[in-house]
C-alpha cells in the first residue's frame, strides 16, 4: 500500500467528489419530482373534505413532500461528500504509509527549529530596543506581521518559546517512530491457528484468520482499531507502537 499512496488518496478524493455529484443530480431530480407532482393543482386549492377527490389530493401532497425531503436530504449528502474531498486533497497531515514520509517529517522538523530559533532571536532583540525594527527585519525568517505581533503584545512570550519547543519535541518523536517503522522487515508468526504479520510493504500489522471470524471476535478485533482489508485477506492497522501493542493483546486474549 505505502507505493500507491498518492494514488489512493486521489482515488478516495474522486470517489467522493463522484459521490456528491451523483447526490446533487438526485436532489435536482427529487426537486422536480415533487414539483411536477402538484404542478397541476390550482395554486392555493384547498382539500376537498368528503369530495372523491380528497384522499387522492393527500396520497399527491404526501408524496410531494416525501420527494421534497429527499431532495434537502440528497443535498446535505452532496455537500457531505464535497467536504470529505476537499478534506481528503487539502489534508497536509504526514501518514506513516506516506511512502514520502521520513523526507516530510524531516522538512518539517527544520522548519520548527528555523521557526525556534527566529522567536528566540527576536525576543533577545527585541528586549535589548523594542524599536529596532530594521534589526528584526534582518534576522533569517522574518516577517512584518510577526514584529507587529511584537509590539501589540510586548515581545516574544514564554508560552511561545515552551509551544515551539513541544511541537519540536512531538516531531523529533514521530521521526523516531517513524524511522523505527521504516527499518522493520516482514516478519510473520502464528499463534493459535491466526497468523501475525509485520508487513511493511503495506504499512500494516496484520491478522490472518483460517475462516470468517465469529461476531464477538469481529468486534473485539473492532475495539482493538483493526479494520478488515479484503485486498488483504486480514484484519490490519497501521504499523506503529500502538499497532503492535494491540496486535499482541488481541492474541494473548484470543482463545478459539
């Protein structure tokens, strides 16, 4: 899975912008449907209580308003799935099957510290002459609106410097892990008829089962973040720390 990363990601993002079209022409044609349903009743024509006319102006109105439902309904779904592609194409989040992954988490981690080390900097100057504007401006990464932060709020505080410092730390971390990750090499072990696999060519941890899983066991295997991959033949989550962990608890419980 991890060489076609990209791929999927687009293909999650089309199938949903194709999803939303198929909602909005339906919510176009409910839209219709219900309009054309009473097209033919007089504006402000009232039902005809006890009239032969009367249970079948209901049965029209009913299915009218059911269609006008769907419509709004369809719509909503439309701008569901509109949300989750521009979600899905505009996601900076780093992935640990994002085969490009060690190289964005590095990127990323020079520009928190290039981020660390301008604020310290800038507070150092900025205590020394809080006019020196032309000082600041000199300093490697500098921005106006990051000086006019500076005099609304009287220079570069704590709370700053300890923030870059955590998400400098939280990244160090994930590189690490990710590092560790990128090291591993297939490892497959079976413990009580279900296979335990390392597989790093597709980022998972993964269990194999001889036949389909009871219901109880499909849900504790739910409950433990494992998802059943059908391309895969097993139930798998990504490759981390907690992926092991889990993958190891599930099997120390299991008893078929």
């Amino acid at each position: 899975m991890r060489h076609d990363y990209h791929e999927r990601k687009v293909n999650r993002a089309d199938n949903a912008e194709m999803q939303a079209a198929k909602s909005r022409q339906k919510s176009q044609q409910l839209y219709e449907s219900s309009h054309n349903m009473v097209s033919g009743i007089p504006m402000g024509q009232p039902i005809l209580i006890g009239h032969h006319s009367e249970k079948g102006h209901r049965r029209l109105l009913e299915r009218s308003n059911n269609a006008m439902r769907g419509s709004v309904e369809a719509d909503k779904a439309a701008d569901h799935y509109e949300d989750r592609a521009s979600s899905i194409r505009n996601n900076k989040t780093i992935a640990t099957d994002n085969p490009d992954a060690l190289q964005l988490l590095r990127d990323k981690l020079a520009r928190l510290q290039a981020a660390h080390e301008l604020l310290k900097q800038a507070g150092k100057l900025y205590r020394k002459n809080p006019n020196d504007k032309d000082g600041y401006m000199k300093l490697p990464g500098a921005t106006i609106g990051q000086w006019n932060d500076m005099v609304k709020y009287g220079g570069i505080k704590r709370f700053e410097i300890a923030n870059s410092n955590q998400n400098i730390n939280s990244v160090k971390k994930r590189l690490e892990e990710q590092e560790a990750i990128e090291s591993l090499t297939y490892k497959e072990e079976e413990k009580n008829g279900v296979k335990y696999i390392i597989n790093p060519e597709v980022g998972r941890v993964q269990l194999k089962f001889g036949s389909r899983v009871p219901e109880e066991v499909y849900r504790t295997l739910r409950k433990h973040g494992f998802v059943y991959c059908k391309s895969e033949g097993a139930f798998q989550r990504k490759i981390t720390g907690n992926g092991v962990f889990a993958a190891k608890m599930f099997l120390k419980q299991f008893n078929p």
